[in-house]
C-alpha cells in the first residue's frame, strides 16, 4: 500500500503523528514543530507512507512539494525537497531491500503521475540513502562524535582544545544544561539574545532570523527533544547553543556568542560540557554536522573534537522530467546573463535543482 498522508488536513496529521509513534521514532527532525519552525512550514508538506502488508513492513517520508512558477506553461509543475536538517526515508525496523526498493518505485509513480520536476533528499547519517532510485552525491563530511568515557575522550580531543577548555576553566567559566522542564522563559531569553546577535554580526541569511516566538513555540513543546546549554562568566550568559537530541544522539544545532569575550575560549568549553552531559543521559553520539564547504575552517574546528569521526553526508537528486527540467535551466541562464551572470554549467553538482540558482 502506498499513500500520501498531507499534513495540512486534521486526517493527514493524526495519521502521521500515529505513525511515527507506532515505529517508536524519537528523532527531533521527524517532529511538526520542528519542520514548522526551521524548515518550510507544513502548508506544502506530505508524508509518504508505504506499507507491505505480508511483515507490516512500513517507510515514511516527510518531503515539501513546491510548485514552480511557469507563466507560459497550463499544467502546474513542482518540485520535491525534503525538510531542513538530516531526513528522508524512515523504515520499520523490519524493513528489507525490497520493502525500500518498493517504497521508491511508488514514490517515483506518483511523480510522474503529478507533474513533478525534480525532487532533493537530505538524507540522515545511518545510511537511508541505500537503495535510493536516484542519484547519489556524497555533498560534504560531517563530524559524528563518539562519546566516550571521560578519561579516553579527554586524551581524543586535538591538543588545542585541550588548552582552550583549561584556560576557560581557569578564567571560571561555569556552564549549565537546561533540559525538559528547566528549560523555562528566562533560559530560552538569554539563549536568544546570543544567538540572535551572533547572527547579526556575521550577517547570516535572513531564514537563520528566527524569531524569540519561534523559539519559545518549538521548545516548549518539544523539551525531550532539545536542550540549552549555556556558558556563564559570574552571571553574566556568553556563549549558548541549542542542541536537538533523539534516543541514542545529540545533534548540534544554533548557537552564537558574545564576542567580548572570545579571548576566554567559551566555544571548546561549551562544547566539552556538552560532551560530558551527553554521557551522563548515555548518549552515544554528539554530531556537529559539517562545514559550508568540504574542509573549510568550520569543518576542521569541529574535527578537533572528533579527529577520528568523520563520516560522509549524502544528497539525493533526480531529475523526473528531463524535458521540463532542461527548459527551466534554459530559463534561469537567460536571467543570468541579463544580469551580468555567468551560464550555468549543466554538469554542475555543488546545486540542486540547477534552475533555482539564479544569483
């Protein structure tokens, strides 16, 4: 059986919410308010859900379906991408090759049955991106981090945060791990204001602007899946971050400090702490994602924490209707060059769908 649940209707949205209570899926990025908040909202989102009647085998995955803007054209096309952050597909713990090489076929039928162009998957780290239909592209690398015991994990950290986290503890820096009902108004405050100033200063994109509303709105009613943790010099909060965490991993996810005080290194320290309180709730991983580029300047700060723990992070891209596709490629290099912009060069794997970059 194959269905598509949209989570904008009462019915799709009890559904969905049964269903990943059924499979038991503690995961923050499969959450509503999650989506809601940090990714495109719910009015374009659906979740597939296949179902093998023979095991009870089930896949489901949240995706946003995105209509293209085609003045000439009748029919209405769109486009497929996953939410923000590590999703796609998730299966039943029964599941087998074939249940997801079936759960793919249907998803690709009712493309072609729906007018759909293109679609983008965000794949997690545990390996939902096999037996995908389309193509595979290992995009960057990413820090999954091994917790482990206090003594080894000390000894596995680069010798540079080893000196950071000392001179920290020797400037007393004292941090805090607010979680489920500690995390109250005043602790959400004090993390937005470094994080929204953070944002302000390296002149972060607009979609990064979240709201104190928004912030408040997710976390309240998601307290199991998140926590704060923030770094205090006296009383004063410097540095803060919100993690997201599901049964066995902690994912980091927004933070910012207080650049006054950068020369205390609360950054290496605040993530230590982290580490120390993913161990004490038995957490197995603390994943601090990757860099904007393969091994930029972000990427190789977070691998000094986990030197060892790099993993590959994965995109899927299809193409649905190549003849569509083409066109609106075509269409996005004559904006392009209206503007002094170079061509785009089809070959090109570093953007998908290649007709959204037009800038």
């Amino acid at each position: 059986m194959f269905e598509i649940l949209r989570i904008n209707s009462v019915n799709g949205r009890e559904k969905y919410l049964n269903l990943i209570s059924s499979l038991n899926i503690n995961n923050p990025y499969s959450q509503l308010d999650y989506v809601d908040v940090f990714s495109e909202g719910l009015e374009s989102l659906v979740c597939f859900f296949y179902s093998n009647k023979e095991n009870n085998a089930r896949v489901i995955m949240l995706v946003h379906i995105n209509p293209i803007q085609i003045k000439e054209e009748k029919i209405q096309y769109f486009d497929v991408v996953t939410p923000y952050g590590y999703s796609g597909p998730i299966s039943s713990a029964n599941a087998s090759e074939f249940d997801i090489k079936e759960f793919w076929k249907n998803v690709d039928q009712w493309y072609a049955e729906n007018n759909v162009v293109s679609e983008f998957i965000r794949f997690n780290l545990s390996n939902n991106h096999l037996n995908y239909s389309g193509e595979v592209v290992q995009t960057m690398l990413n820090i999954k981090g091994e917790i482990l015991e206090e003594d080894l994990q000390w000894k596995s950290f680069d010798r540079k945060v080893r000196k950071n986290v000392n001179k920290a503890k020797r400037e007393n820096l004292k941090s805090k791990v607010y979680f489920r009902d500690s995390i109250d108004d005043d602790k959400i405050f004090e993390f937005y204001n470094i994080y929204i100033e953070t944002m302000t200063r390296t002149n972060a994109l607009e979609k990064f602007h979240y709201s104190l509303e928004d912030f408040k709105r997710f976390i309240k009613f998601n307290n199991k899946y998140c926590a704060i943790c923030t770094v205090y010099l006296d009383d004063t909060p410097i540095a803060s971050e919100l993690v997201l965490k599901s049964k066995d991993s902690m994912y980091s996810f927004l933070g910012g400090t207080d650049e006054r005080f950068f020369d205390k290194r609360p950054n290496d320290f605040l993530k230590v702490e982290l580490i120390d309180w993913g161990r004490n709730q038995d957490l197995k991983y603390y994943v601090l994602g990757g860099g904007y580029g393969l091994e930029d300047g972000i990427f190789k700060y977070k691998k000094c924490f986990f030197p060892n723990d790099i993993v590959n992070y994965y995109t899927g891209r299809k193409v649905v209707n190549k003849m569509v596709y083409d066109s609106l490629v075509e269409k996005a290099n004559r904006y392009r060059v209206s503007r002094g912009l170079s061509e785009l060069d089809i070959k090109d794997k570093s953007f998908f769908p290649l007709y959204k970059k037009i800038n």
